[in-house]
C-alpha cells in the first residue's frame, strides 16, 4: 500500500532490548532510502530479462528435454551512464 511504501522510505524502526522504536528520516535519509529502492527494483528487472530472453531463445533437444548451448544474450551494464547529463544511451 501507499502507507506502507511511504513508512518503508520515511522511517526505520529499531528494536533494542525487546521494545521497538520508530526513528524517521530527514529528507537526505528519505532520498538515500528511494535511490536504494530504485537501484534495487532496476537490478531485478534487469536481472529478469536478461534470464527471460535467454531462456527463450535457448535451444532445448527434444529427446532429453536439456536445455544446450547455443544462442544467448550478453549485457554490459555500464554503471552511472545514466548520470551525465548529456548521454547517447538514452
């Protein structure tokens, strides 16, 4: 739900000695929190269809039904592209 996402980016909660406190964020923790948030979510999807495509375009032999080599993809994630302010990725 929206309530939970915004205490998940707004908050951490500490547990200590069997009680449980509640800190919040300021705003620089708030935008660490969604940045983690955006390179983890980017991760798996990347890591997703990367698997997806090669499992579809792997060649599977019919008699043992065991995937062989053959045709994969290969991705280079050039890290912080993305940043320039100016790029021709995009």
């Amino acid at each position: 739900t929206a309530d939970a996402l915004e205490k998940a980016l707004c908050s951490c909660t500490i547990e200590a000695r069997g009680e449980k406190f509640e800190k919040k964020f300021n705003m620089e923790q708030a935008t660490k929190a969604l940045e983690a948030l955006m390179k983890a979510s980017y991760g798996a999807l990347f890591a997703f269809l990367v698997g997806s495509i090669n499992n579809s375009i792997t060649v599977k032999d019919k008699a043992s039904k065991n995937a062989r080599g053959g045709a994969f993809i290969g991705v280079l994630d050039i890290f912080g592209f993305e940043s320039f302010e100016s790029n021709s990725f995009e």
